[in-house]
C-alpha cells in the first residue's frame, strides 16, 4: 500500500473535526461527524496495518511517492483530534483524551520526522529536482502545521504549569516551522505553475493542497491565541491578549490569500477536468484542503462573531461533503474493480499520484509506473 493513500483518511478525518468546528446545532450535524470519525479509526488502523505488512519504507526511493510519506502523520493527527472531540461519548473523557494525546504525539513524530528526512533526501538526491516544485512537495512540511492546531485540542486538558506552557511553545514553534517552509514551497510551486505549468492533466488536484496549508495555517493561528489564555494568567495576561489579536490578525490576512488560491485551484480544476482528467487517489487533494478551509473560517467566526464568516464556513462544509462523496464513491470503485480485475502476467500495477504510463526496463519486462 503507498502512503498516499493515507489521504483517504485525512479526508474522512476532517469531516468530522470541520463539522465539530461549526459550533451548529443543526440536527443530525454532531452524528454524522461521529460517523465520519469512526469510518475514519477503522480506515486509520486498516491503512496502517497494511502499510506496515507492505514495508514503511518501500516506497521511500520513489522521488514523487515519498514526498507522501506525510499523509500516515496527518491521519494519526485528524483521527486523534476526532477522538478528543467526539471520543468521550464512546470511551469516557479521560480515556478519550489520552488516545487523542498519544495520536497526536505519534503523529507530531511522525511529521517532525518527514518536514526534516524528506527536504534532506530531495537536497542530497541527484533525482529529486528533476522535474521542478510540484504542489506535492508540501505533504512533508504541513504535518507539524496539523500537529500545532491539533495541539490546540489538548491544552484545555493539560494541568496548568510548565507541562501546559511546554505544549503551547511547542505548538507556536511547529506554527513558525511549517509556516516558512510552507511558504518558501508554495514560492517555488507558483513559480513553476506559471513558467512551465502542469505536468501531467491527472496531478492538477494536488494544486488544493497549498490551500490546504493556507486553511491550516489560519485555524492554528486563531486557535492557539485564543487558548493562550489558559497558559498566561494574571500579570502575563496581556501576553494572551496580543497572541489572541494576533491570530486573528494573521487569519483576516491570510483569508485574502486564501480566496485566490481558492479561485486559483478551483480555475485549474475545471480546466483539466475538460481536457480529461482522470480518477486518481490525488482527488482526496479535494478533501482535507477544503476542510481546513471550514475549520479555519468557523475559528475566526467564532472568535470575531462574524456572521459572514460562519455563512462561509456553513457553504464550504457542504462543498467539503460533496467532495467527499465524489472521491469515496470513486475509490470504491477503484478498489472493488483493482480486486475484481484479473492478474496480467508481465504486468506490475501501482496506484500513484498521477497518470500511469509505461515504462520498458534494460529487459523485456513491461512495469506500469506513476509519473
């Protein structure tokens, strides 16, 4: 199983979380989002057993493949934000917190591990640059982005004093790490978008994923100022008072960036789709960007009383829903016709991230590889 696929589980994940971060009493709104976190567990420990019995590090070599070996951090992340929202109605409020607490820790490993190993390998392989920036190569660096907003969950439950400080540190710290090198990627994806474009019609959903790191970005902006206040009482409460503005500050910003990289992959989108895009698991690109657009508007919502924002936040919920339809319904059927179809002798499929081509080795071996 390749790590992209761990996508599929992101995209569950945050149906959930996004429909927790409305604050709607909309009826039946809570027990869906309880059903999307639990299709979400099941996916998590499913994907997981299976990547592990495949061996985590087989596709490493792979230069497109590995940059998703961010993916498995950011569904241990999405499930243990899920599990601390809507776990305690299953395993009580102290169970729920402690399996939410060691996802996070697990998946904040995970994802400090790729922001660092995989710029590493790209930097010393020979290969790595060959075909310019690509929206991918921010897989690796958003993890410890999810982990800062995520973190923001557990604060609330961490006794106060150092332990609770330690945490938030650490989460603006993962903020500041993903944030420029986000950036400094996003940078060098444009640059290649508009000088030499895509290259293949099948990988134009992955352009949603700088939206993804924009929409993150903001909700752990406005989520860690507002529980700053938990961490700096008394004589340090102005130092809460400026991390709250600032959050907000940064998320009216950046909400601007945001609408054009909307417009922006939303144009792309529509424009591949007419030259004949096809399905590939990079379509779950549509899914968690969009939702970290609906938690990041809900959380300024919330903390502006903005009632523009939550009507935002409402219309790209049912946008994430319909998304997710589409994609689901398509993986299953990918799956269910991959399980059905007969084996071709001579022939090594591969789910990818892109449009299979073919590929003839020194030999007389044909193997369909992802470009």
């Amino acid at each position: 199983m390749t790590p992209n696929w761990f996508a599929a589980i992101m995209g569950t994940g945050i149906v959930a979380t996004s429909g927790v971060a409305l604050h709607s009493d909309f009826p039946g709104l809570y027990t869906s989002a309880t059903g999307f976190w639990l299709l979400a567990s099941v996916g998590l420990v499913i994907a997981t057993v299976l990547f592990l019995r495949g061996g985590p590090s087989e596709h490493a070599g792979d230069p497109t493949m590995v940059h998703f070996y961010g993916a498995p951090a950011m569904a241990l992340l999405t499930v243990g934000a899920g599990t601390i929202e809507l776990g305690p109605q299953f395993l009580g409020n102290h169970v729920a917190v402690w399996v939410g607490g060691l996802l996070w820790l697990a998946g904040t490993a995970a994802g400090l591990f790729t922001a660092v190993w995989i710029p590493f390998r790209m930097i010393t392989g020979a290969q790595s640059a060959q075909a310019g920036a690509m929206p991918s190569w921010l897989m690796p660096v958003v993890p410890p982005m999810v982990s800062a907003a995520t973190g923001s969950l557990l604060i609330q439950h961490i006794p106060a004093g150092q332990l609770r400080l330690g945490v938030l540190a650490t989460c603006y710290g993962m903020f500041g790490l993903s944030l420029v090198l986000g950036f400094l990627t996003i940078a060098m994806v444009y640059s290649r978008l508009v000088h030499r474009g895509l290259p293949s019609v099948d990988v134009a959903p992955t352009v949603w994923i700088m939206l993804g790191m924009i929409g993150q970005s903001i909700t752990a902006a406005v989520l860690l100022g507002n529980n700053s206040a938990l961490v700096f009482r008394g004589q340090q409460a102005p130092i809460a008072a400026g991390l709250h503005i600032l959050g907000i500050g940064y998320g009216l910003v950046m909400s601007g960036f945001a609408v054009f990289v909307f417009a922006l992959a939303v144009s792309i989108t529509v424009h591949n789709v007419r030259r004949g895009m096809s399905f590939t698991p990079a379509w779950w690109s549509f899914t968690f960007p969009t939702g970290t657009c609906v938690t990041g508007s809900a959380a300024l919502a919330f903390a502006t009383d903005s009632g523009l924002l939550q009507i935002i936040a409402g219309a790209l919920y049912v946008l994430l829903i319909l998304a997710w339809v589409v994609v689901a319904s398509r993986s299953l059927m990918q799956v269910v016709g991959q399980t059905l179809a007969p084996k071709v002798p001579g022939f090594q499929m591969r789910t990818g991230t892109a449009t299979p081509a073919l590929e003839r080795n020194a030999g007389t071996d044909v193997h369909a590889v992802s470009v």
